[in-house]
C-alpha cells in the first residue's frame, strides 16, 4: 500500500508523542493535546475530525460518570464495605479472597480509582487489626480493581472508549455484559492466584530487613536555639539509636553532612529523620528540637489533620522542588515528610526534585482534601491519614441512583452517555455532590487525553497507518491463524499501554485490530475485546495503571515488586482472555 505524506508525518508526531510520553516531558494530556495540534496545523485532520472527541458520546459517558463515582463516594454509600470485606481470621489465602473478589464486583459499576482511595486505609486498619501486613493485601486491592473493570461496560474508561470508537465506525459496539464473559473468569482466576500463593512474591514488612525503611518518611526537625543540645555530638545527645526512628544526615546551610558518632550539632542545624508516621510527633517532642517545616496558620484549630498524597505521573509537580512550585501558597498545606522508595532523598526537602510515585506527608486545613483531591492530574491519591469517611443520610439516595443506572443500560431501557448523564444530574439535584466536591468530581486531564486520542486514532486511520501496520502483523505471523493474531494484538496493546496510557492504547491499537479482523476475515468484536483487555491490563509497573501508583508509597513497594508479583498476573489475564474471545467471538 502506497502511503502518502500525511501518512509518514502522522507516523513522526505519534514518535514523538511517544518519546514524550516515555520521558515525562509533559503531562499526558498535554502531550496529546500538543500532538493533535501538530496533526491539525499540518491538516492531516480537519477541525470536525480533530475535536469530534469532545462530542463522542463515550466522553460524555465517562464525565458523567465521574460525578456519579463521587456522588456515592462522597455520601459515604460503600460504607457497608467494613462489615463486607474485613478479614475475619489472619490466614491471608481467605482474607484475600475476601478482599478482592467484593472489590471486583465494585469496580464493575464505579470508577476504580475512588474506590481504591477509599478502601487504603480500611485495609491498612484491617491488615494492624488481622495480623497480616498492609504489603500483602494493596497490591492485590489494585489488581482486583483492575480486573474487576471488565465485569461491565461502564468499569473502566478503556471500555467505554473501545465502545464508542466501534459505534463511530457503525458497529454495533459492546452491550453492558458483553466483557463480562472475560471480567468474570479473569477476577477469579487472579484471586485464586493471589490467595494460594502469588502473596508470597510480594514483600513482608515486618522483618527486621525491611521494618522501619519500608514504610519510612523522611523528614526534618531544627536544633532550637538555646538548645541544650548544642555543641553535643549526636551520641552524647542521644540521637543515634532512637528506636523504630533514625537520624539520616545534618544540614548545615547548604552542606549535607553524614552523620557520625562524633558528629557535633550546632545551632539551627536541620535533622534528617527517617522513620514512619508515628515517629514524627515523637522526635519533635525531644527537648531541644523544633520543627523545620513551616507552620499553617489555623489558630481555631491547632491541632490540624494529616493527608497523604502520591505524586501523579505527568504532574506539575515532577522534576520540580517544593520550593520551585510554591507548594504551600499554591496548594494551603505544608509537606511534613517525603517517602521515595529505592533510594535515599539528598537535601533538604523543600528542594528536593519530586518523582512520580513520591508519597507526601501533608499538613493542612480539612478543606485541603479538596482541593488536592481536584487536582488529579497532580495526585494520583488523597487519602487523610487514618480518616474513614461516615455515611450521611443521602447515601440511600446515591445508591439508589447508581443502582437505577445500572439497570436502564443494562436492559438497553436507555443509552449509556443518556442514563450516566441521568444519573450524574440526579446526584447533583439531590444533593448527593455539590459546591468544591462537584467542581472537583470531573477529570479534566482525563477527558482531555481522551478526547485528543479520538483524533490522533482518526488520523492513524484516514491516513492509512492502521492498514500498514495490519498487514505488517500479517507478515510477521505467517501463516499463523486468527488465535496466533489475537495473541500478537494484545501483546501490541499492552506494550503500548505499558510505554504511553492505556486510553491512547486503546484509540491507536482498534483501527489497527479491525483491519487485522477484516483481513483475516475473523469476527471484529474478539479484536476488539481482545484491544479492550489489553490496554487496560497493566500490572507490571507501578506507573502503568493509576491504582498501582495509589498503593505504591502506602504498601511500601518498589518497581520491581510489581514485575515480580505482576507477570504471573500478566500471563494469566492474556490466557483467560484470548482463550474466551476464541471460544465466543471467533
């Protein structure tokens, strides 16, 4: 096939765009913004294909069903969740069925990403109350979330995105239980794997290898003036065994000094300490020190909560200190503490270049939680610390309407953009969600990314890369089969999903699948399932899925935690999968 010009510079912007991506050069939907923008100005696409995205009923679909996810997150209506999923003895094989199964099943009607915030620290409270560690249960809590989004269309946004793309090419699309044939037996199969042997690949923290320093801070306290620790060496002041807390390093101005034995402490000499949660109020207690971080002005309440935050990959916040954005002024809270897994933080902390999966220790007024839960492009997690959220009297009213959702699409009653757009004024108009939580309840980065890959998705197609790249699958597999081709295609999403997001995955893999299925003269809806599973199934990297980011700095994992745990997991999705798009569609 023959390609023109547009072709090869289409083929240029998505490198780029890829590279970008990879690098974190940008924030994902600004880099695919930018990427259509490039695709525009080149006129490779019009401007009725380019923003086509932003009227595609499967974006309204998913804005909507933001408000919906955090009408019922907000009124407390999952409540009954404590009573369901607490763990009733400490063998983990049960309490993990216990745990991700129910989990699953949510995920199939709400958003995974609220639900995942919600149930960390019940799971932490769970995990001290049962005896088994949090390490052991957060992992398989996001990959029961994952999972579970294909139990329905409206699980995950990858679904819904696969559906609207297949009715803008005149299919039929997916109904509501279509990849319920996958979710179903993909959800018990990964908790069987979880509750009879996968948690042993992931780490224990309650070894003495791993204690302290795997969930530890790092944080800062100043020698006072008029310290009577002044002029003391670090021994003789009793600093160097401090329990389940340790002193790090001595800043000094802007000299880093290693601690010693011997080392002599001098007046406003700032303290690096490094230990959890709990050690913090604990050291600034010790007559002679203070703390170094500023303090928020709240004097009707002195004694303010605590939020931790994960840094979001693409946020404003990577490659940046705390001093170059202002933190303080931009956000109203001040950062107490700094967890990074793999490697000790250098510095002081308000000039120490963020990282995406960073876990802040954030001070602040009860409104924080708001305003850092609206900015999801920065935080991949809001969570108070030790804060479990009350029912209110309307969480009988935010069921009822996600359960009235529900039905209407899956009785085909109404479409899906029409009944999640129903749904989404019922919680406005009952009160279910309102002022900064309503403001704050839509993605916007999220709608973006999706929108802007809709028209990068039709590029590839008009310009007739998808075709190219089919029948360039085609020539690799040989003679091979429509089986051997569903495993290369979901492989392809994976990988892609792994690099870049998963909804850009899904808009750049489907043309390329449906010109596979049509080549080979096989059923479209298996490729098109089969793009959907793979896209989203992203357990090899904390970065690859928001819910993996979530429970990294809380769980106390690193990168290579989830290549370990996460390939067996990897494997046995791809096989539940091609194995039920073979037996079903082809």
């Amino acid at each position: 096939m023959d390609l023109g010009w547009q072709a090869y510079v289409t083929l240029g912007a998505l490198v780029l765009m890829v590279v970008a991506l990879v690098r974190s050069v940008a924030r994902t939907d600004l880099v695919l913004m930018g990427t259509l923008g490039l695709l525009l100005l080149a006129g490779i696409v019009t401007p009725e294909a380019a923003f086509a995205g932003f009227a595609n009923p499967a974006v309204i679909a998913i804005a909507t069903l933001f408000i919906v996810a955090a009408g019922v997150e907000r009124t407390g209506a999952l409540g009954f969740l404590d009573g369901l999923l607490r763990p009733r003895s400490g063998r983990i094989g049960r309490s993990l069925l216990r745990l991700m199964l129910p989990t699953s099943f949510l995920s199939g009607v709400l958003n995974n990403t609220p639900i995942v915030a919600m149930l960390i620290p019940r799971v932490q409270a769970w995990g001290r109350s049962s005896g088994i560690d949090a390490s052991k249960l957060l992992m398989p809590l996001s990959t029961a979330a994952i999972v579970g989004g294909w139990l329905t269309l409206i699980g995950t946004s990858t679904n819904v995105i696969v559906h609207g793309l297949l009715l803008a090419e005149g299919l039929p699309g997916f109904s509501f239980f279509e990849l319920t044939w996958v979710g179903i037996p993909a959800a018990l199969v990964v908790s069987l794997y979880y509750a009879l042997g996968g948690h042993r690949l992931l780490p224990s923290h309650d070894g003495a290898a791993l204690g302290t320093q795997a969930r530890a801070y790092q944080f800062e306290a100043r020698v006072a003036p008029g310290s009577p620790l002044i002029g003391q060496t670090v021994e003789a002041a009793g600093l160097r065994t401090l329990g389940d807390v340790y002193l790090a390093h001595v800043r000094r101005g802007d000299l880093v000094k290693e601690v010693q034995p011997e080392t002599t402490l001098f007046p406003e000499d700032v303290l690096t300490f490094v230990g959890d949660v709990g050690t913090h109020d604990a050291v600034l207690r010790r007559r002679g020190l203070e703390r170094a971080a500023p303090m928020v002005n709240d004097a009707r309440n002195p004694d303010l909560p605590l939020f931790e935050v994960v840094v979001a990959p693409g946020s404003r916040l990577v490659g940046h200190t705390l001093q170059d954005v202002g933190f303080r002024e931009r956000y109203g809270g001040v950062v107490l503490a700094i967890q990074r897994r793999d490697e000790p933080i250098e510095g002081g902390l308000g000039r120490v270049p963020l990282r995406a999966g960073d876990l802040l220790l954030i001070e602040g007024r009860p409104a924080l939680a708001g305003r850092l839960a609206a900015r999801s492009d920065d935080f991949a997690l809001v969570a108070p610390l030790g804060y479990v959220g009350t029912v209110s009297s309307r969480a009988p009213v935010a069921l009822a309407i996600l359960v009235g959702m529900v039905g209407l699409v899956a009785t085909n009653v109404l479409p899906l953009a029409t009944a999640t757009f129903a749904a989404a004024l019922g919680m406005i108009v009952t009160g279910c969600l309102r002022g900064s939580a309503l403001r704050g309840a839509v993605d916007v980065p999220v709608i973006l990314v999706i929108a802007a890959a809709l028209g990068i998705g039709s590029a590839v197609e008009t310009t007739g890369l998808a075709s190219v790249a089919a029948e360039g699958l085609l020539m690799a597999s040989g003679a091979l089969g429509p089986i051997a081709m569903l495993v290369l295609v979901y492989i392809a999403a994976n990988i892609l999903a792994e690099l870049i997001t998963n909804k850009a995955s899904a808009v750049l893999m489907l043309p390329v699948a449906l010109a596979v299925a049509a080549d080979l003269g096989a059923s479209w809806k298996a490729f098109a399932v089969v793009v959907t599973i793979g896209s989203a199934a992203s357990f090899l990297t904390p970065i690859g899925y928001q819910t993996n980011l979530m429970v990294m700095g809380v769980g106390g994992y690193r990168y290579t935690d989830y290549a370990k745990a996460g390939a067996p997991v990897s494997l046995l999705v791809m096989a539940v999968t091609v194995t039920v798009c073979a037996l079903v569609w082809l």
